[in-house]
C-alpha cells in the first residue's frame, strides 16, 4: 500500500439548473462516468451525495449552480487515464455546452495519506490557496504537477491533453 494517494477536487458552474432540458446530455452520462471512475484501475474513493446521480445534490456554495466533484486515487497517472482516456474525456469535449467558463483555476490535486478521506472544506480551501498562490506542493494540477511524497522514479510518464 502506497502511504500517499492523490486527492482531486473540481468545480463547475451549470449553465442551467440540472432539471433544465440543457442539462440533459450531461446528466444523461453521470450514471456510467460515476461507473467508470469507480472501476478505473487506481481509483480508491469519490464523494458521494445523497443523489444517484452521485455528488450532485451536495452544493456548499452560495450559488446553487456550482456542482463539485471530489475523489481520491492511487497516483496520478490512474486519474488521467481516467479523466482523459474514456468516455469521461469525451464528456469533458462538450463541457461548453453546459458549464461556464471559468477565468479562475476549478481543479486542484494535492497529496493525502493513504486512508484519509479529504473533507469538502479542505478542497475548498486547497482549490483557494491554488487560486491565490499558483501550483505548489500544497496545491497543483496536471499541468504543474508535484510528486508524491512516496515518489520512486520509475522513468514512467504520463501524456496531458485538453
């Protein structure tokens, strides 16, 4: 077992309420997106709301329309795969159609101890000091990334797309 995993958390704000007929795509994929990610290779933990369509009923900003994300895997080439290698990277080609853009960073990675669940606040406040500080160790993304405390060169490396 690795002593550190990754933790990610984002955010977007929906161009609609997620009733609206706008949103519909994009609900329409949440189900099989949530069933990838939980059966992606690497992939320990997701938040979970009280919805089946996964976090989306969890809102902890002021503004309803923000939905977030949070989740925890082994290492960050296991989250890319993911993010970018699957239907969640096809999702994410058409996220203009229901989101906003955002002049801010609404992504954010840092490193966690193996077995600990990070809070929303904590993500919260990660993806802030991202926004105030730029990538550090505390706070980084795919495109600045840190390594792991448990770091073991390996010569492996990972491709990043938009």
């Amino acid at each position: 077992m690795q002593p550190h995993h990754l933790a990610q958390f984002n955010i977007a704000r929906m161009l609609a309420p997620l009733d609206d007929p706008i949103m519909s795509a994009f609900v329409e994929q949440l189900e099989a997106v949530n069933a990838i990610a939980d059966q992606s290779p690497g992939f320990v933990w997701r938040l979970i709301g009280d919805d089946p369509l996964g976090a989306t009923s969890i809102r902890p900003y002021s503004d309803d329309r923000i939905l977030i994300n949070l989740s925890v895997w082994d290492s960050i080439e296991a989250l890319s795969a993911y993010v970018y290698r699957n239907q969640h990277g096809k999702a994410m080609r058409n996220r203009q159609d229901w989101f906003e853009k955002s002049e801010q960073p609404t992504f954010v990675l840092w490193w966690i101890e193996s077995g600990k669940i990070p809070t929303i606040a904590e993500a919260q406040a990660r993806l802030e000091f991202l926004r105030q500080h730029g990538a550090t160790a505390h706070a980084f993304t795919f495109r600045q990334p840190f390594s792991s405390p448990n770091y073991q060169p390996s010569g492996a490396s990972y491709a990043v797309s938009d």
